[in-house]
C-alpha cells in the first residue's frame, strides 16, 4: 500500500481593531491543495467559515447556515455580516471598519 502524507496545514492568527472598539481574533487555516477556512470567536459562539473567491477581496462564509456569519477581507481591511438561512433576507452588518492590529 501506498503512504500518502498528510497535506500541509498552515495556520496565521490575526488580531483586528473593529470599530466601536471591538477587538476580534481570527485563526486562518490553510490547506495546501485545498480548502481555506478562517475560525474566529465572536459574541461568545466559535464560528468556522470556509473560504469563497469574490472579485474584491475574500469572503469567508459560516459553515453553519443557521448562524450565517460572513467575514470580508481586502488587504488588511475586513467587515463581519451575518445573513439568516432565508434567501431573500439582506445582510446585516455586525463588526466594521475593522483592521489589522501592528
């Protein structure tokens, strides 16, 4: 039997400053060849969300459909949303204006 290695996993923590002065901590986990994911711990629940190519930036979308949080990132500028289940409801931003801490 062939051994196949375990993919490459490699993992940077971010620190934001969002304003309203709310600080945010973001794990982004990366595997070589595959998926991307961020998890991030925000209004006291673990949320981890996968990875989605957009034309500005990168979005990160919950996992979990029932609490839909959205994570946007452009260079060191980021935003979290949530959106219910529902198709058609709108986007309701939670945290903005939020950036990388030095």
């Amino acid at each position: 039997a062939r051994h196949h290695p375990w993919p490459h996993l490699r993992q940077l923590n971010a620190t934001y400053h969002c304003e309203g002065d709310v600080e945010l901590q973001v794990s982004y986990l990366n595997i070589d060849d595959g998926p991307s994911f961020a998890a991030m711990l925000h209004d006291g629940r673990l949320s981890m969300l996968q990875h989605r190519v957009i034309a500005s930036g990168a979005q990160y979308i919950a996992l979990d459909d029932q609490h839909s949080l959205r994570w946007h990132t452009k260079g060191e500028e980021a935003r979290l949303s949530f959106r219910e289940a529902d198709h058609t409801a709108e986007e309701e931003e939670l945290l903005s204006d939020c950036r990388v801490s030095q």
